[in-house]
C-alpha cells in the first residue's frame, strides 16, 4: 500500500511539475475552451483557469523557486532581467490602479510565463528539458491532428458547426474564413503555434513513421493556416520557414562563412517562392470550392460565361474593419437568376492594413498629448477606451492595438518595453546558435528558433504574442525556455 502511495505521489508530481503539459493546458485554454461553441460552458471554463491554470502556474513559480534555493550561484542575466520586469509590471501599477481584476491576472500570466514557464526550462537538468520537449512536441502533434482533422473537414464540406453560440462557429465563416469558434486571426495564430511545436518533434524522433505522422500534424496546422485567409500568419509562416531553409543549407555547405550564407540566402529566397505560390494556389483552390459548393446549394447556374453575368466579389471581411462578405440569405429562395457568388482573395497590398493604421494614428496623437504616459504606460488594456474613437471598432468602446508592441508600450511604457528589450538581447545568441550552429544534430531547436520567429513577425499586426497567457506567448515562452539554455549534454532524441 505504501509502494503505491509513493507511486501515485511520484506521477501526481511528475505531471504538476511538467512545463510542458502545462503549456498545452494554457495554450488550449486560449485557443479552445474560450471558443463560441463551448459558450455554454463559459462557468466551467472560467473555474478551470481560476482554481486550476492560475495556481498550477504559481505553483510552478513557485517550484522554481526552490530549485533555485537548492542549486547556488547567480541567476543569469536574462532572469534578472525578467524579475526587473516584472518588478515594474507590478509595484507602479499596484500604486497607480490598486489590486483590480485585471492588473491580478496580468501579474499572474507574465509571472507564470516569465518564470513558471521560462526560467523553469531554461535553468533545468537538460535531460529533463529534453522529456518536456518530447512530451511536448508529442502532445502538440495529437492536438493538431485532431483541431486540424475537425477544420479541413468543414473547409472540405463547407459547413459551420455551432454557428449559434457566438459570434463565430467552428468551419465555415463569411463565405471565405475558416474558423475554429474564435476569430479567423486568432485561429491562424493557434495553429501556427500548434505548427512549429509538431515540427519539433519530427526533428526528435528517431523512427520514421513517428516523423511522418508529426509532419502530418504540421502540414495540417500550415493548411488551416492558409484557409484562414489571415495574411499575417500565413507571411509570418513564410518567413519563418525561409529561416528555417536558410538554416539548414548553411549548415549543408561545405565552404568558407560567405559562401555559406550566399547558399542559405537563396535557399531562403527560394523557399518564399515555393511557399508563396504554394500557399496562393491553395487558397485560390479553397475559393473555387466555396463558390462552387454555396451556388449549388443556392440553385445558381454556372454554365454562363462569367463575363455575361453579374458578379458578386466578397473580399476582406474582417472585423477590423474590411467590407462585409456578401453571402446567399436561408430566407431567400433559390432561382435561376440568383447571383452566382464570386470570391477573390484577399489582396497583399493595403496601406491600411484593415484599419490598422487608424489605430496607430490615434495612439501616436494621444502620446503626443500624453508623453508620460507614452513612458510610465497606461496599465493593462486602458488604453483602448481612450483611442477607439474614429477608429472601425468605435461602436465597442475600446480596442486592441492590433500590434504587440505598441500594445506593450501603451500598457507598460517604455521602461517597460525597454526592460523587455534587454531580455530579448541577453538571449539573442544563444537563439542564433539554433540557426547558426550547423555542427548539431536535430534535436528540435531549429523548429523553435522558426516558432519564435514566426511569433515576433505575428506580433507586427496582432496584440496576442506577447499578452500573458496567450496561445503564442506561452509556446513563446516555452521556445525562448529551450533555446536559451545550455545545451551540453543533451538527452538524445527519441
């Protein structure tokens, strides 16, 4: 009895104390359970993150902690850096706003990414970081087979499912968007997380099917990617992955550094080609389905030319601001001179950035007038209310910056963005070596320096990469944890 006793206590704590599991519990938090078509559950869910997420990462601040009192020496510079950090998150703020719900979660999402997440990899035994990798990317693969399978069968049938919980359904959305219950963008940035976590694995495993079955995972989360139709993730992707090409063939040549480079440049420079038509013909595919599918159900006749009938174009209908997608009504009834529904993508080219760029506007005008604040910051989310107007999201009252860190500077100021900066510098060689050291195996570094790539390129348009417990800040965190750590003595890859 007793031997099962320490059995249970052993696996209870090998799982509380598995950064890697916890990753995946907050990242499917803010990815999944948070979704329109779970609206329904909204109480469960907002008892999981309060009595379950929250203290489960202090606990592993916490457990940090002791591991720290436990091992002697100085914390690093990057910690040091994040403790500043968090320090003025904190204490100005506490002052200035007092202990409001919001400032509460926001300590508790940086701290628990800063050092429940972070630090706790980052100052591991590297066998130990080298299981929560493995577990990790495994679990990741599971999640994208299964969120990934779910979409690409609605894309495929074209059809929505729970489409009256919420705002938004989980498939087929606005005759153009695939959605998994929550924004098109934010769906992109889930999977484009969930994508480069699987990849890691491939890079691990030893055995081939293993491998295939884990870039069967990626290549579903790059599809939902695409049919999102978001172009920030789908660029960030792009990006990301010529990284990654530019890694590889540099690490491949056997020449002088120069010569290397040149090699990896125009492998990088090919592979945004490839990816970029690539990703086109699919979501032009995706189009011509959607159209062809949705006038059949309508009634319309498509044997006419299309110069010699009526189109109907549905482009951008964002909620940022872009024009609303035109769609067949269930009230009307089908006829043979309905309008054929005719899509087009989404072009590359606007200065506006859906409306983004009123937004900037509108947040450089209030510095201009407030520059104190442009350098002490506004605290958490307050910002939003002081600049929506004139903006596309004015009938809500408040809104996101739709950019991480102008985000960061109008909730922390510049100090804070600053103390930020001096983290990301501190740890700027270590992440290079990913893609630099082409003397290493693949133990799934490459995919993470690509990961956090791909984040920081998102957060020129989103405002989730770097917003506490978000999808894309936690599997930040968790890359930023794995690269930034020393790598003698490795586990070997499974």
């Amino acid at each position: 009895m007793e031997r099962m006793e320490r059995r249970i206590r052993a696996v209870f704590l090998s799982l509380a104390s598995n950064v890697g599991l916890y990753a995946l519990a907050a990242f499917l938090f803010m990815g999944v359970l948070i979704t329109s078509p779970l609206r329904w559950v909204q109480d469960q869910v907002e008892n999981y993150f309060s009595f379950i997420l929250i203290p489960w990462g202090m606990g592993l601040c916490l457990l940090r902690l002791i591991r720290r009192q436990q091992r002697p020496g100085p914390a690093g510079t990057d910690i040091r850096a994040l403790f500043a950090l968090l320090v003025w998150i904190v204490v100005p703020f506490a002052y200035r706003f007092g202990l409001v719900y919001n400032n509460i979660n926001s300590w508790c999402g940086y701290a628990i990414v800063f050092f429940g997440i972070y630090a706790l990899l980052r100052e591991d035994t590297p066998e130990r970081r080298g299981r929560m990798l493995d577990w990790a990317s495994g679990a990741f693969c599971v999640f994208s087979l299964l969120y990934g399978a779910a979409l690409l069968y609605c894309a495929v049938t074209v059809q929505t499912f729970a489409a009256d919980q919420g705002d938004y359904g989980f498939g087929f959305y606005k005759n153009m968007f695939l959605c998994g219950g929550i924004h098109y963008n934010t769906t992109a940035m889930v999977a484009l997380s969930a994508l480069f976590m699987a990849l890691s694995g491939a890079a691990r495993r030893r055995h081939a099917p293993a491998k295939l079955v884990h870039l069967l995972a990626a290549l579903m989360m790059a599809a939902v990617v695409v049919l999102t139709q978001s172009r920030t993730a789908r660029y960030a992707m792009i990006a990301a992955l010529s990284a990654g090409a530019l890694s590889v063939a540099a690490g491949r040549i056997r020449a002088r550094l120069p010569m290397r480079l040149l090699g990896g440049l125009l492998a990088a420079a090919l592979t945004a080609v490839i990816c970029y038509a690539g990703t086109s013909l699919l979501s032009d595919a995706a189009l011509e389905h959607y159209m062809r599918v949705e006038n059949a159900r309508a009634g319309v006749a498509m044997e006419q030319p299309k110069e010699s009938r009526p189109a109907l174009v549905a482009v951008a209908a964002a909620e940022e601001g872009g024009a609303q997608a035109a769609q067949p009504t269930p009230e009307a009834q089908p006829t043979p001179e309905a309008t054929p529904l005719e899509l087009t993508a989404r072009k590359a080219t606007d200065t506006s950035f859906n409306g983004r760029v009123t937004i900037w506007k509108s947040l450089f005008a209030f510095w201009r007038e407030n520059p104190k604040v442009m350098l002490i910051g506004n605290g958490v989310g307050r910002t939003g209310s002081m600049i929506v107007d004139g903006t596309f999201a004015q009938y809500l009252g408040s809104i996101t910056m739709h950019n991480t860190y102008l985000q960061f500077i109008a909730d922390f100021g510049l100090i804070g963005f600053g103390l930020l900066c001096v983290f990301f510098l501190t740890i700027l060689v270590p992440c290079l070596r990913a893609f630099f050291d082409a003397g290493r195996r693949p133990d799934g570094r490459l995919s993470m320096g690509m990961a956090v790539v791909a984040i920081l390129i998102t957060g020129l348009m989103e405002s989730a990469p770097l917003g506490e417990l978000t999808s894309m800040n936690v599997v930040l965190f968790f890359a930023l944890g794995i690269l930034a750590a020393p790598q003698e003595e490795e586990a070997p890859a499974l």
